[in-house]
C-alpha cells in the first residue's frame, strides 16, 4: 500500500515535472519559453510567466520555512520578487531554482512524520501540513494554467 506521504510527493512531483493527469505542468509549459517571452506581459494587468515562476519559488520557501518552524509569512518581495532583466542565464537560473524547491519540498515530506499531517507546521498558520503540502501543488497548476494562457497570448502556446 502506497503511504500518505508518497502519495503527496508525487502529487509534488507531477505538478512541476509532468505525468499530470490534467495537462502539462509547470516545466512542460516553460519548454521552449525564450527569456524575452518569459518576460513579457502579453496580457493587460496580468504577471509574466517569469513573475509567475518567481512566485511560484515564494510559495515553497513558505513551505519550507513553516517546515523549520519559522512562521513568518513572506514579505511582498518575496511572495513576487523582481525580474531581472531578461538573459538566456538567468531565465535558466529562474526555472532550476524553482525545481530546486520543488526537490527540496519533496524531501521534506519523505522525511516528515505522517502522524502529524492534521498539525500545522507552525503555531501561526491555520493550515495542517497536508493542506500545506497539496497546497503548493495546487498552488503551481493554479499558476500553470495562467503560464498556458500567456503562452498561447504569445502566440507559442501548445
């Protein structure tokens, strides 16, 4: 029988890697996204898909933070950072971190006790760590369906 926490780690891993069920996640829809396109906003008022993958990395290190018991909530620089200006390098840079993240989350559930999945991670958050867990992977294909639409108003949309 497949445990909880393995369960939630491939939940972790297809939302970013791919095999979802539902479409492409996260990295799938970033093949082939040059840096000037990551950078642009080709919706009025919407993020960019750079700001988007940068956000997406803010959600994890809440995660993870929450997960060494600091309950401080992200600060707005961290919940959406700056972008940088657009290179092939730190576009990169962009996507590695937030699979680095993701790799992180996912070691940090493999080795978290299943019995305190109902407890919150910390004493300031409402959310028990399994709602923080699958949290995050709703969080990216929130988020992922936003990067396909960008896409698609680039006109390199699948």
């Amino acid at each position: 029988m497949t445990s909880e926490l393995a369960r939630i780690d491939e939940q972790l891993r297809t939302a970013i890697e791919g095999g979802a069920w539902h479409g492409p996640a996260v990295i799938e829809l970033l093949a082939g996204v040059t840096p000037a396109q990551a950078h642009a906003h080709p919706i009025a008022g919407a993020h960019s898909i750079w700001e988007l993958v940068l956000h997406l990395g803010g959600a994890y290190r809440l995660v993870l933070r929450r997960l060494r018991g600091d309950g401080m909530p992200l600060t707005p620089e961290e919940d959406w950072p700056p972008v940088p200006e657009p290179t092939e390098e730190r576009w990169q840079a962009a996507i590695g971190a937030l699979r680095a993240l993701n790799e992180d989350a996912r070691r940090a559930v493999a080795r978290f006790d299943r019995e305190r999945l109902d407890e919150p991670l910390v004493a300031e958050s409402p959310y028990a760590a399994y709602v923080q867990f699958i949290g995050l992977t709703q969080h990216d294909l929130y988020h992922a369906g936003q990067i396909a639409l960008l896409k698609k108003a680039l006109g390199s949309g699948r």
